[in-house]
C-alpha cells in the first residue's frame, strides 16, 4: 500500500436502515412507559397538594365548625367576613411590612455582605459559615431563644447596659409599637444567612475576566458594579426575592413560637391569624383564609414565571 493510499481520508461505513431504526426506537420513550413512571409522582402530588387545595375552597363556602355534616352553605360569606375582620387586615399588613422591610433591607444587607465574603480576605470561609449557621436552626429553637434574649432584663437589654445604652430598653416583645420590627431582626437573622449564600453563588458565576476589562477601560468600583455585577447578578437577585416574598407570605413558625402573634395582635400574620381560627373551631372561615392565601401566593408566583423565570432560562440558554 503505497503512502498517498494511507494519506487518503476514511469515509465511514453507512450504518444500515435497520440499525438506524433500532437506535431510535431505543432512544424514543413510548407514552404507556412514561405514564408508568409518572403515576406515581402525580398521585402523591393530586393527593397531599390538588384534594386539600380543593377541600379547602369547598369547605370556604360553609359556616363548619369541623364536626357536623356540610349543611350551612354561607357561599362567599366567609371571605367578606375575613376582609372586613379589622384583626385579619392588621395581619395582611404585617405580612406586607415584612416583606417590603426585607426587600429594602435585608436582601441589599445580604448583597453586601455577599460581595465582602467574595473577595480575598482571610477567614472567609469561617465567615461564611458562620453567618449561614443561624439558617440551619430549626424555627422553634431559633423563637425559643430569641425569647429568653428579648425578654425584659435579657442578654440583649444587659448587653445594652453594658455599654451604656441602658435608656433604649425595650419591652421587645411585649410593646405593641415595636414587638413586629424585633420580630422582623428575629426574621433576618434568621434568614439572612441563606439570602447571602444565594447571592453569594450568583457573584462566584461572574467571570473575573469583565471585572479586569472594566478595570482597565477606566471603570470605577461602582461604575463596574452597576453596570457589570449588577445586571449580570439579576437573575440571582431576583429568586432571592421570590423566596423571601414567598416566606414572607407565609410566616408562621417562627412568630408562633416567639410571640404567638401578640401582644393583641401586633405582631399576628396571615398564618398565625389561620392557625387562631382553626383552634377556635372555626373551619369554614379558616378555610377561606387560607385560600387567600394561597391566592397572594399563587398572584406572586405566577406572573414570576412567566416572565422573569421565562426570560431567566431563555438568556442562560443563550
């Protein structure tokens, strides 16, 4: 075989129709297999999140105390009663203070301290753990113990006496003026951890390369954040904001536990109002609450993927 035969290209060998065939009939699903493998996902899911749902909005309709037969059809009665309960309204708006507090402060705060951690400093990883710790608690230890700190004559108030700033002492939980905005630093202690290792995650995707290019075409510190980290970083931000209007919209555990909603009402949210009507045998009025519940949810939810999520994915594949 002479050197031009050995420099020649190679073309493949045709795969025959049949092979050709086989391999895509292996590589195709057929509908009977997927269903199989389906089944039982959406049974649970149809189960413990589509029947209580619907149950839920059925048992809205009545005046039920959780005992008798369904008999007392009241139609739309209950959310009527719920949005002209004063009790109910002061709920709703500590549920959108604590939303809008934690959208203007502790979601930039995370940011912040995001960007600090993300840089060269020594004992970063300590840091990070250790402000991601809080996160780990469960929410029951996390109220118990803010309980004893808060309390009068606590660590937090001895802390305060200390150094010399004994004359702001607070009843922290028990002053109606202030108990919700103790409640909402319990929250972001809490939660900020999470928000921060999120961002944090984000600003770790973002090419140091731009960072260097920006440095280098004259861009100031703020000019490259805003117009590089920023928009890149968006994405990022907004699930965290998602997350934390989501959690905001159904706090509970962590209020029950700490204040059970008091003192009369002041610190009460949708979930702790619920959870009162549901102990008060109230079933069909707690029923309705919880789907307006849902409902915000569902009104947050939605039109965030349909548009930020949608465009989110389009740009990543891009």
């Amino acid at each position: 075989m002479s050197v031009t035969e050995l420099d020649a290209p190679t073309t493949p060998a045709p795969v025959p129709r049949r092979a050709r065939r086989q391999r895509r009939r292996r590589s195709d699903i057929s509908w009977p297999a997927a269903i199989a493998f389906l089944a039982p996902a959406l049974a649970l899911y149809a189960l413990f999140v589509l029947y209580p749902i619907v149950q839920s909005a059925r048992y809205s309709l009545y005046d039920w105390n959780g005992l008798g037969p369904l008999s007392d059809f009241v139609g739309l009665d209950n959310f009527r009663e719920a949005f002209g309960d004063r009790f109910f309204r002061d709920a709703l708006r500590h549920n959108a203070i604590v939303i809008v507090l934690s959208l203007a402060l502790q979601i930039p705060a995370a940011l912040a301290l995001a960007m600090l951690l993300n840089s060269k400093i020594r004992g970063r990883a300590a840091l990070r753990m250790l402000f991601f710790a809080p996160f780990v608690l469960s929410e029951v230890v996390t109220g118990v113990v803010w309980r004893q700190i808060l309390r009068p004559g606590g660590m937090f108030d001895q802390t305060l006496d200390a150094v010399g700033a004994g004359g702001l002492a607070k009843e922290w939980l028990a002053d109606p003026d202030v108990v919700l905005y103790s409640m909402f630093f319990v929250i972001s202690w809490k939660y900020f951890g999470f928000h921060m290792i999120i961002l944090l995650a984000g600003l770790q995707q973002i090419p140091d390369s731009l960072r260097e290019a920006a440095a280098i075409d004259g861009a100031t510190a703020w000019q490259a954040f805003r117009h590089v980290t920023l928009p890149l970083l968006a994405p990022t931000i907004r699930v965290s904001v998602f997350l934390s209007v989501i959690g905001a919209l159904q706090l509970f555990d962590l209020v029950w536990v700490t204040t059970r909603g008091g003192p009369i009402g002041a610190s009460s949210t949708m979930a702790t109002f619920l959870y009162e009507r549901f102990g008060d045998r109230q079933l069909g009025y707690a029923s309705a609450v919880s789907i307006v519940i849902f409902g915000l949810s569902l009104l947050v939810a939605i039109p965030y993927q349909r548009m930020a999520m949608r465009r989110d994915l389009a740009g990543s594949v891009t």
